[in-house]
C-alpha cells in the first residue's frame, strides 16, 4: 500500500532522529530464560539504530506539531526534526478519519475508540464483519474526535514494553532470534512491536503490572484490542535508515513459536499452548465460561483472605452451573495459595456449601473488581479468553461487585 499525499499530511508523517529513543539492550543482556531452558550467549546487535516517522495528533492551529515540555522530542533537543509544514498542523490534529482510512488499507481491522481511553465505542459486531472504507466514512464523519485502534486478530501479535527495563528484555530477545520488527509504535508509556504471526503458532493475551513487574512485556492477539497513531499521542517509529517501510500487514516480520515461548518464559509463564479437546457436551458448552475465569484467576492471589478466597469460589460455582470443571478450577487456583491451601477436601466442603439458587449470587464482577484492584487492565485479561471476552462485556457492565 502507498500513502496518498493528502493521507501522510492528515497523519503528520515528519522524520525524527533517533537518539530520543528508549536505550536497546547492551552486549552483556541476556535473556532470563528461554523454551529450552539455556540462556542465550551475550549478542552484539548489529541492527540498524532506529529513526522514527511520526504520526502525531498533538497539533493545533497554526503551530508546528505542538509537543509538549516533556515529550521525547522536546527533551531529546531535536525541535527542527518534529517541524511541520504550516496549516496542515490543523488537518493533523482533527482527521481521524484519514488515519482510521490508512489502518484499513494497512490491513488492520480498524474499530473507533474512546478518546484517550482502549474502550471501543461501540460493540465489535456487528461493526467488524461490516467494516470498509464507507463505514469508516460514515463513523467519522458523525464523530470526527474518535480514536482509531484495531483487533490484532489471530494472525498478528503486538508486544508491548511499558519501561526501559522491558523495552531492553524486548530488543535483546529480538537480537537473540535475529529478527528486526518493521512496525514499532511509541506510546505515552513506551513501546508497541508488530508482527505477524507464523503459521499454526499458539499464543494469547498476557498482560502484567509494570509496577509490579517492570521487567515484563504484555503480549497483545486474537480479540485484544490495540490503539493506534495518530491517538493519544502515538507515533510510528521506523527502525532503519534504508530499509523500504512497510506498506502493509502482510509484510510484518514473522515471529514463530519459539520466540512467542521465549518472551512467555521471560514473563515467568508457562508457554502457550491450545486447550485440550473434549467430548463431554456440559463441558463443552462451559468451556468459554471456564476460559474466561481461568484468565482472570491468574491475576488474582489465592493467598488473599479467606472471604475473598471464599467468594471467588461462589463467583466459579455460579458461572458453571456448580459442575466438576468448576470445582476443579477452583481447586487449582486454591493449590497456587502456597500460605493458605490445606488440601482438596476442605475445597470440596466448602464447594459443597455453595447453593445455584442462592437468592445473593456472587457475580463476575466480583473477579473483575478483584483484577482491577491488583492492577490489572481486566479488558486486556479478558482478551486472553479470546472468545469468552464478549462474556467478560456483558456481564460486567454496570455490575463489578
């Protein structure tokens, strides 16, 4: 795809240097661990040092891109690089509409945002299965102020390092598997790598506290949702001086399993995997519910009280209609509480004591208000569930606790 000229001036594409960029990895960075278990040998990167295209909406009439004291730009001193060209500041600062109409050719199933927010406006579909150039149109020409983000789908995968500490852990397991992102994103916090999916490769949505864990890198696929430049102040960054951009998805680097399992070890966690089929029908029509608990569990501590631990169970009771899936998943989760857990049987008492007529059920909410509080964004944890994420919607909405 090549941009149109009138596009490129509504998205603000400008050149930058590269020394505002978060420091890569030095010669002495390591991977914490890899799929096989061997810490690859110290690397010298020899990649290109990255330059950036910006597509920048933080303009206002009459100015230049209108950056603030404390953007990159302003504190690397490189002003003449982040200069546009007269009143198509202006036109930056209001088309959403060109941006969400370039994301569309680009090849990314374009949805409408919140401003300065990852909520959708609206719901997924039937927007998605209808999407073109003139639903677009027709969106932003009604709300103009709209952000543009997109589903990364099952074919993409976007990683995202929110501090110098995970950005460098990203770059040195890119350098580890020889392979240079063709589309980086900066963000508010850091930065956003693309890339495409290899054939057949597993993976799902992670996401992690970077005040808790500054070191990990949240992984983005499949229903999540991702914002893109021009909104909340989001820019392209190009990471060679001489390398042709790149025109469309279709030409994202690959990333395959072992590299999708490395950055999960780097996280601590288990390498993704499909769920195990089964033939029971009651399972098979929970399975979304259970999916769906399951991503939330893994963000909730089993050591926490013991009426915390004990509506957590009521929550999986009701959303599995009190079956022996649910008892087990509630019995695993229980087994991660290394302070608390006594055995199966006191799991199973009070299993025993939850009642699917309670007249005060205990709903999904609750596992979402426990989510947010530890701080996590729960509509990333619900996209893990991938299909299960339209549960999470439904039910939550105007009903946390």
């Amino acid at each position: 795809m090549v941009m149109k000229l009138e596009e490129a001036d509504a998205l603000g594409v400008a050149s930058r240097s590269a020394h505002d960029l978060p420091p890569g990895p030095t010669d002495s960075d390591q991977i914490d661990s890899s799929p096989t278990g061997a810490q690859p040998a110290p690397t010298t990167s020899t990649r290109t040092q990255p330059t950036a295209t910006a597509l920048d909406n933080s303009a206002s009439p009459g100015s230049s891109m209108g950056t603030s004291p404390d953007s990159p730009e302003s504190r690397s001193g490189n002003a003449a690089a982040s200069q546009s060209t007269g009143p198509l500041s202006a036109q930056r600062h209001r088309n959403r509409h060109a941006a969400a109409k370039y994301w569309l050719e680009f090849g990314y199933a374009v949805i409408p945002v919140v401003p300065d927010s990852k909520q959708p406006t609206l719901t997924w579909e039937p927007w998605l299965s209808t999407l073109s150039a003139q639903t677009l149109a027709a969106h932003w020409a009604k709300w103009p102020n709209h952000d543009v983000g997109f589903i990364v789908g099952d074919d993409h995968v976007v990683f995202d390092a929110d501090s110098p500490a995970s950005i460098a852990a990203l770059n040195t397991i890119e350098a580890h598997f020889g392979i240079t992102p063709l589309l980086v994103i900066r963000t508010s916090r850091g930065l956003h790598h693309h890339f495409r999916r290899a054939e057949g490769t597993c993976a799902r949505s992670d996401s992690h506290s970077t005040e808790k864990h500054p070191d990990r890198i949240d992984v983005k696929t499949a229903r999540a949702l991702v914002v893109l430049p021009p909104s909340g102040g989001r820019s392209i960054v190009s990471t060679s001086d001489t390398a042709k951009p790149v025109q469309h998805a279709s030409e994202l680097t690959v990333v395959d399993q072992a590299f999708v399992d490395a950055v999960f070890a780097h996280n601590g966690k288990p390498p993704p995997r499909p769920p195990l089929r089964v033939s029971d029908p009651e399972v098979q029509a929970c399975s979304g519910q259970i999916r769906l608990l399951r991503a939330l569990l893994q963000h909730i501590d089993a050591d926490c009280g013991y009426d915390r631990w004990l509506r957590v169970g009521a929550v999986i009771f009701h959303q599995t209609g009190g079956t022996e899936e649910g008892f087990t998943l509630y019995n695993e989760w229980s087994r991660t509480g290394v302070r608390k857990y006594r055995d199966v049987k006191n799991v199973r008492a009070k299993w025993k004591s939850f009642r699917i007529d309670h007249p005060h059920r205990v709903r999904l909410g609750t596992l979402v208000w426990m989510v947010k509080a530890a701080g996590y964004d729960w509509l990333e944890v619900g996209a893990s569930a991938e299909d299960a994420f339209d549960i999470v919607d439904e039910q939550t909405r105007g009903n946390e606790l």
